[in-house]
C-alpha cells in the first residue's frame, strides 16, 4: 500500500518529481505520447535495479531513477526491517504514474490526464515489469518484493481509480454487463456533501440480452 507516514513523503517526493520531469519532458518532445508505457518501464527497471544494487552493497545509477532509489531505501532504514523500503517504493510509483501525466495535461499537451487507453499503458508498464524482475532476479526476497510491489501498485490502481472512471463511463454510455445472471448495479448517492454512486452487487436475475 502507498500510505507511508507523512513525514516520510517529501523526500521522496521531490525525487519523483525530478523523474516525473525528465518523462514528461521527453514525451512533450515527441508525438507519439502513447509511449509513456516503454519510459515507464524503463525507469521503474532502473529504479528496481538501484534498490537491488542497494541491498547488494553496491551503488544506485547516478541518474534521476538512481537517485530516486536510494531516497526510498534510506528513507525506510527507520523501520529497522529489512526489506521495510517496499513501501516507500510502493507509494513512490503510485505517484510517479500520477505526475507524469498530471505534468502532460498542465502543460497542455493532452486534453484529460486519465483516458482508458493510458489506464491499459501502465498498467502493461507495471505488469510486465513484475514479469521482467521475475525472469531477471533469482528467486530470493528482493526480487519478491519488488515483483509484488508493481502488482500491487496495478491492483489499487484499478480499485483506487479505474474504478470511478468505470463508474463515469457506465453513467456516461451505458452499461455492457446484461448477458450474465451476476453483475453490479451502481446506485447514486449524496452523503455529506460528496455525490458520487455505489455499486451494488445483484442476486441472481434473468440476463436481460444484448442491448439493440
């Protein structure tokens, strides 16, 4: 989970933020903006090879990746535990895949800083990362967890954001799930001033047939 003690944010925060530039900048050079997902992979592979490094006794890569990497792993020395920086990692992706696109969309190079399209780009950087570390690390607790840490920043991701964006394009276009006796149903609601819906999950019921 990203929710790491506040004190221990601006440090690492300021690292994404030199990383999340160095992105954005390179992506507002070109057109093909689809590429964030081949920068990203790149930088969490750098960043996940610095913390390896790390915990091998040798240095981090003296770039903005590197830097970022060893921000994490000194930030989590306070824990006393060993592999504790997961984490910090953990809260430094989720927000490293917030600022570059925020950073895109202020700049006025993309329209909206979420569409579908980039929720399946990196969510394709984070899977096949954990992949990449599968096949490159051996099978011992670094590797581990930092596979598990791009999993997990994939599934809250999905929880945390792809879901509302579901909610606004089902509101928006229409539901697609009507084939299935089992499905979800979302149901506005106001309570203490925020508005937004919940989503209900139906019993059993005839499937009512594709649209027409």
């Amino acid at each position: 989970m990203p929710y790491i003690p506040p004190q221990n944010r601006p440090p690492i925060d300021r690292h994404v933020d030199a990383l999340a530039d160095r992105i954005a900048d390179a992506l507002a050079r070109s057109d093909q903006t689809a590429e964030i997902s081949v920068l990203y992979r790149k930088a969490f592979a750098a960043i996940a090879d610095s913390i390896a490094a790390l915990e091998g006794g040798e240095g981090p890569a003296e770039d903005e990746a590197g830097a970022l990497a060893a921000c994490i792993v000194d930030t989590a020395r306070a824990y006393g535990q060993k592999g504790g920086w997961t984490g910090e990692l953990n809260y430094a992706v989720t927000m490293l895949i917030q600022a570059v696109p925020y950073r895109l969309y202020r700049r006025g190079v993309w329209a909206e800083c979420l569409r579908y399209w980039l929720h399946a780009q990196t969510v394709g950087a984070l899977t096949r990362t954990a992949y990449d570390i599968h096949e490159r690390f051996g099978d011992d607790w670094v590797g581990n967890g930092l596979a598990g840490v791009f999993e997990d920043v994939k599934d809250e991701l999905k929880r945390r954001v792809n879901s509302a964006y579901e909610a606004a394009q089902i509101t928006k276009s229409g539901d697609c799930y009507s084939m299935v006796p089992f499905h979800t149903r979302l149901i506005p609601m106001e309570k203490d001033g925020v508005d937004g819906y919940i989503e209900i999950m139906l019993k059993h019921h005839e499937p009512e047939g594709p649209a027409t």
